[in-house]
C-alpha cells in the first residue's frame, strides 16, 4: 500500500472539519492502494476543532504563530519527514469535496503537481462572492502574464503532490499568498501540473481571508517571486527547512 497525507488547516473550523471528515474516502482509495494519514494544522482554535479533530483519531499539529502559509509549510516539512509516498490538501471548510481525492491521486500518476479549477468547475451559485470570483480571474490571469506557465485557479485550496515536488519548493508565506508561492515555486522549478476542476460550494462558519488585503498580497508576492525567485537563503533556508 502506498500512503498519502491528507494536510487539512484549520483555524476555528469546527462545523466544517466535522463535516468534512467522515466524507474522507478511505474506502475507495483503499481500493486503489492508497492508505490516508490525515494531518490538522490548527491555528490557535478556540472553538471545538480540536474535539473534532480528535473524535477522529487525527494528528494534530498546532503551529506556532498565525497564517495559513506558514501552517501548510509545517505541514510540508513534517510531510517530507514522514512515510507517506504523496499529499493531499484541501481546506476542510465544506468548500471542497474530499470525494473528489482519489481524482487527484489518479491525476498525480502523470503529474508532479495536481491543481483543482474551481473556476471552471462546477461552482455552486452562493459559493463565491463576485469579488472574489473577479479577483480570482484577475490573480489568476496575472500570474500566467508573468510566469507563461499555464493557471486555470491560482488560488484554489486543493492541490496534490508528489514527494519530489514538495521537496523542490522553496516557500516563505505567512497567509493567503501560500497557494500563489506554490505556482510561482512549480513554475521556476519546472513541475509539471495538471489542472483538474473540481466542486466549489458555499463554506460553513466564517471566512479568515480579507478579500483586499490578501489580494494584494498575493499580486505583491507574484511580483517579488518574478524578481527574487527563493526566499532570502539567510532568513529562510533551504526550501521547506526552515518553518519560520
Ligand atoms: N492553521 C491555520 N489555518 C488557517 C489560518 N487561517 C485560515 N486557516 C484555514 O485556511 C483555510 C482557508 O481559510 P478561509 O477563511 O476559508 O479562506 P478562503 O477559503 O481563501 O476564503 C480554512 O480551512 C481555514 O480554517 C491560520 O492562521 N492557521
Ligand atoms: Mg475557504
């Protein structure tokens, strides 16, 4: 049996996590070869996540600090150290359909990199605001001018990759702007990817991301990735390494 990290992050997600947990496939990927380790970087909840998180025999990892960069990178680097063969994530928030895991693995079979396109897939009708739905277009069609490597969603939340290729990323997010470091990371390393689309729907509880501010954060760090392609070698290391 091969084994795949399922890195779910979350910061007082405790109605999604709930939901989102028994929907995990095992069955199904089971019969594919596939055994699940789910790992929960958690953010400092202080709701019940947890509680849910343990009900269902998941490891925990609480990070340091704040941000969803800097907590899939924790996640990477302890993906990286374990047994597993290959990683899943997705934000366990009810956006995303863990249904739609084995796909990804299958996709991964001829692929470094696996990238669900909400933007072309089957978004339900409440599941995006039309500025993020704009600005996601917009983010989307930046990143693709500047690095020429085809995009279809640069700020989706459900990716899969191979060992290799998590162990060629060099990254130093601290927020939202993760997912646009982890194309900009595939693009200067020559990973290949493959975009699939995927299921979008309305997310339970409440939003972290400030449509604004992290939108310009994700455009600044497309900007300074195009000029300094890793992070700075003192602060940050080499690639995942170096969590802080
Ligand atoms: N570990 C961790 N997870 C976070 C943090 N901030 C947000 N998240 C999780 O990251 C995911 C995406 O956040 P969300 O608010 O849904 O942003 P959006 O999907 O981009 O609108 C969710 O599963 C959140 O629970 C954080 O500081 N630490
Ligand atoms: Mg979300």
């Amino acid at each position: 049996m091969k084994r795949v990290m399922i890195l779910l992050p979350t910061l007082n997600e405790e109605e999604g996590l709930a939901g989102v947990l028994p929907r995990l496939p095992r069955a199904q990927l089971a019969e594919l070869g596939w055994e699940i380790e789910v790992l929960i970087v958690d953010g400092g909840s202080v709701d019940s996540t947890i509680q849910v998180a343990n009900e269902h025999a998941c490891d925990v990892l609480p990070q340091q600090g704040k941000g969803k960069g800097a907590a899939m990178r924790l996640g990477f680097l302890t993906f990286l150290r374990s047994e597993c063969d290959a990683l899943v994530m997705l934000d366990p928030d009810n956006t995303y359909h863990p249904e739609e895991i084995p796909k990804f693995l299958r996709h991964l079979e001829h692929a470094d990199v696996v990238v669900g396109d909400r933007l072309r897939g089957d978004m339900d009708p409440d599941a995006m605001t039309r500025t993020n739905y704009f600005g996601n277009h917009i983010l989307t069609w930046i990143a693709v001018a500047l690095y020429g490597v085809p995009m279809n969603d640069l700020c989706s939340g459900y990716w899969a990759f191979t060992k290799q290729a998590i162990a060629r990323l060099k990254l130093n997010s601290m927020r939202f702007e993760i997912e646009a470091e982890m194309y900009t990371s595939c693009a200067i390393e020559d990973l290949s990817i493959h975009h699939t689309p995927i299921r979008y729907s309305k997310r339970l509880g409440e939003a972290k991301l400030g449509s604004v501010k992290d939108g310009w954060n994700i455009f600044r760090k497309l900007l300074v990735r195009r000029i300094f392609t890793s992070p700075h070698q003192k602060r940050l290391g080499e690639g995942n390494l170096n969590i802080r």
